[in-house]
C-alpha cells in the first residue's frame, strides 16, 4: 500500500495547510511542463496528485487513517472530479501567467502624466498660478465610453460565452485563462464608434490651475491627485506631475535660498563711502559703502532672498560691488584725477619703498 503522507513528505499529523504547502511545492517540480519528456517525473506527478486527492479530503483522509485504502479512490485519480480543479487553478495560476478562476481583469489605476512648465525667478521667490492646457484621455461623449457605435451595443463573446474566461486543458488537470478574444470583459465590439474608433475613450486638452509654492527650484515636482489619464476597469485615475523650471535672471544668481548680484560703484564712492540703493527681489534696498571700499567687496542685505518651500524665513541677499572705471572724461575730470595722481603717486611710493625697506632688512638679519 503506499503511504501518501510519505509521498508528500508530511508527518500523519499534519494539518490542512501544511498538506496543501507540500503538494504544492511538489507539483511545481513535477509537473509535466517542467519536466518534458521526462516519464520519471511524470509518474512522480501523478503519484503526488493521488496523494493530495486522498489527504485534502477529510472524509477521504479519516478512511484512509483508519482502513489503509479509500473507497473510490483505488490507484490513480480523475483530474476532473468534482472541486479538485479549483484546487489547481489555485495552485498554478501564477505558474502559466493568466487569470485564473472566474475573475475578470482587475481595476487598474490609470497613467500618470507629466508636464513641464517654466517660471520666472520672481515667481519662484513668491509662489504664482498658473493654466496649463494638458491632454488627456477622457471618456468618450459620443458612445458614453462604451466604445460601440450609439445604439449598437457590444454582442457577447461566443468564444468565452460573456464569461471572461476559457477554460484549457494543461496536461492531466484543467486551468481557468482569460479569454483572448474579449480580453476578459465577455464583451466584443463588432461597430466601433467613429469618434474613439471603439477605444471608449478620446484624448482631449483640458485647462488645469496650478498653484505654485514660493520657495521652488529647478526640478521641483508639483503632484496633481487625479489628474492623469483615467483608470482601467474602474480603477482610479492616474496623477498629473508638474515639473518646474525656474529661468535665468538677467541681473540675480540663485544660489538654494540665498540671492547674488553685482552693483558697480564709482572711485569716490568706494574712496570717500557712500550708500546705494540696490535692486532687490522685492524693490529696492539701501545699502551703506564704507570708506575705502575694495573693488570685490562682499556685503549682506539680510532677508532679501528666497524662502524654503512651505517656510516663511528668507536667506540673504548677497551683494558683490566692483569699481566702474570710466573710459571717457572730461578735461576737468582729467585735470583733478592727474592732480590726485601725482599727490597719491608719492604716498604709494614712499609707501611701498618703506616695505621693501623693512622686508629686505629682515631678511640680512
């Protein structure tokens, strides 16, 4: 007699779902689509179906503890008897790739779509909304999505007779698979409507507001729920992606949440100090040039930059000034900078005479 708790590689007291996981784990070794040509394995197969016939049954199982044998089981079983091709359908659903059992294509969410859209530095700084027009698949009006010419609806599939599904033979058992000719909706359409050409749906431009934040930059990404193309089978619609690029501004350089810019100053301004109004983001702003002042000096003009998304504290705004020497003067400028120059020309000189004096006495020590 066999022994099919030994066949399965389970214990007498094992219990229904341990049963099931051995079969399984089994019957995908062995099965014949695996293992073509192979009758070792085929033999293997058939010894563990019988098995799992037996042992899946309760009542089946009881007699089989108790006698040794089960009445109307004998050597071998038939692949067809009654609930044991659920159990495979079950089993090898996911082994051939298809739909298995009585269920139809499942609802699936839609596609998203993106759009790219460009904005200026100040719009950036300060948060805008803009229109887009964007297309997108939507229902279509003239066949109310069905797809079917007005009044000449979908006929039932004769292949799969509106099920969804045929059901194929694979080897010694049967499996459940969506049918190819409806692709699982029981439904073909025989008069296309003209204006989807049967698809339900047509793609049209829709106007969409959208709000963008201050504080965005290059490659942020705006995200629109619901938006994107419509869902498959009733599954929900897909969303809408924004993604922002934020243009070069002629006269500012952003850096993350801080402001550069370059302001010329002329040679008395740097010399003698004075204070400048200075362009900013927002108007303008005065900034103070202290006596002296270098070509290249860097100065901060605080909270005049831009703010973090969803943050209310601005960076700085960064200021470079740099001396703008004129090309073109006046006889009277010429006269009073060659005056300054033979005046100022002595100081340096005696000046710089003075460190190398004190350089090179340093060096001989």
């Amino acid at each position: 007699m066999k022994d099919y708790y030994e066949i399965l590689g389970v214990l007498r007291e094992a219990s229904e779902a341990d049963i099931k996981k051995a079969f399984r784990q089994l019957a995908l070794k062995y099965h014949p689509d695996r293992n073509p040509g192979n009758k070792e394995a085929e033999e293997k197969f058939k010894e563990i179906n019988e098995a799992y016939s037996c042992l899946s049954d309760l009542e089946k199982r009881a007699n089989y503890d108790r006698f040794g044998t089960v009445e109307g089981v004998g050597v071998g079983f038939g692949p067809f008897e009654p609930g044991f091709g659920d159990i495979f359908e079950d089993i090898f659903g996911d082994f051939f790739g298809t739909f298995t059992g009585r269920r139809r294509p499942r609802p699936s969410q839609g596609n998203d779509l993106r759009y790219d859209l460009d904005i200026t530095l100040m719009e950036a700084a300060f948060g805008t909304e803009k229109t887009i027009e964007i297309p997108k698949w939507e229902s279509c009006t003239e066949c109310r999505g069905t797809g079917s010419t007005p009044g000449k609806g979908p006929i039932t599939c004769l292949n799969c007779k509106g099920t969804g599904y045929v059901r194929i033979q694979q080897g010694f058992f049967s499996i459940s698979k969506t049918c190819g000719k409806c692709n699982g909706t029981g439904k073909i359409i025989t008069d296309p409507c003209k204006s989807c050409k049967g698809q339900g749906r047509v793609k049209r431009f829709r106007s969409i507001n959208v709000k963008v934040p201050a504080g965005v930059d290059t490659g942020s990404r705006l995200r629109i729920t619901g938006e994107g193309d419509p869902g498959f089978y009733g599954g929900a619609p897909g969303d809408l992606f924004v993604v922002l690029n934020v243009e070069e501004h002629p006269f500012f350089k952003r850096d993350g949440t801080e402001i550069f810019c370059e302001m010329p100053i002329s040679f008395p301004q740097a010399a003698l100090g004075a204070e400048i109004e200075v362009p900013t983001l927002d108007g303008t702003s005065k900034m103070k040039i202290p006596l002296g002042t270098p070509s290249g000096r860097i100065f901060h003009i605080k909270g005049k930059g831009l703010t973090k998304v969803g943050g209310h504290v601005r960076g700085d705004q960064i200021v470079r000034v740099y001396v703008d020497v004129p090309r073109k003067l006046t006889p009277r400028q010429r006269e009073l900078l060659e005056e300054f120059a033979r005046i100022n020309g002595d100081e340096i000189a005696k000046s710089f005479k003075e460190k190398l004096k004190d350089l090179f006495s340093k060096a001989e020590k």
